[in-house]
C-alpha cells in the first residue's frame, strides 16, 4: 500500500486574549486555529473572524465557504472543516488577501479618523482654556487699572477703556 502525503495540521485553541501567528511568505496571519498550510492558514484567520466582517469583501461562493468553516469549527465537524478549507483554499485564496487588505484598511481609515477627532476635541479644549485663562487675566488688569483711574492721565483711561472694549468683545460674546 503506497502512502498518501497528508497536511499536518497543527490546531492550538487559543483565548481570545491571545493569538497565534503563522507566517505565510511576507504575510501574518493571527487567527484562532493555525495550521502549518498557508492557504488553509488563510482560511483559518478568515473563518476565525468572528464578526464575519471579510465576509462583506468576499464572493458569495466564499463568504458561504467561510461561515460554512466557522460554523462547522464550532461543531467540531474537522473532516467537514477539513474539506470546507480545501475548497476554500482553492476557490478563494486570491479573493481572501484583497478582502483582508480591504479590512484592514477600513479599520485603519476609522481608527485614524477616530484619533483625528480626539485630537481635535484635544485641541479645542486647549483653547478654550487658554482663552479664559487669557480673560482672566485682562479682568484681573481692569480691575488693578480701575481702582487706580483717578491717578491715571487722560491718555491711559483712554487705554483703559479701550481694553475693556477688548476684553467684552472677546470674553463677553
């Protein structure tokens, strides 16, 4: 009897704190099951995203492929997740990197977005601060100028009035 080369298959159950990583060429590959194939490594991290999210970039032949692999990997079906893989493999190996491309893309679009906006809140809050710190401190000069205006000239209660035009129309609006 002639033996037949079969993939061996290294299966590690990970928490969803902690992810294995396989290297395929110049690619990682986290996923929750990591196998020695790097095409059924492929579909390893795309059948163990949990939220389907790939799904939305892939085919309807591999987006069925995929949940068909997510929902017989929690059965523990492994001779169907086995040939579900292959498939998979086959059918959908070039559709797979653009749609993890395309995800993490998105991904990386809304957590640059969602930091432009923190550091715009950042940004206006500083001013805000620096702008009352910045009325603080006229209010503080009026009222030293005030209590001194009848020893002041002509020209600093003109200086003085005018400040205070200042001042109302920039921390009073």
């Amino acid at each position: 009897m002639k033996a037949r080369w079969m993939p061996m298959l290294l299966l590690v159950a990970l928490s969803t704190a902690a992810q294995a990583q396989v290297r395929c060429g110049s690619m990682v590959v986290p996923g929750r099951l990591v196998e020695r194939n790097c095409d059924a490594a492929m579909a390893t991290r795309v059948a163990g995203d949990a939220a389907g999210e790939v799904n939305r970039y892939l085919s309807p032949t591999c987006a069925t492929l995929n949940d068909g692999i997510r929902t017989a990997s929690r059965q523990g079906n492994y001779n169907t997740v086995y040939e579900l893989r292959k498939e998979f493999a086959r059918k959908c190996a070039d559709e797979v990197n653009d749609a993890l491309s395309r995800s993490y893309r998105e991904r990386e679009q809304a957590r640059e977005q969602r930091e432009s906006q923190k550091r715009q809140a950042e940004e206006a809050q500083a001013r805000t601060r620096a702008q009352a710190q910045q009325c603080e401190g006229m209010r503080d000069v009026i009222q030293s100028r005030r209590k001194r205006e009848a020893a002041l000239n002509p020209t600093e209660v003109a200086a003085l009035r005018q400040f205070e035009a200042g001042y109302n129309e920039r921390c009073l609006r």
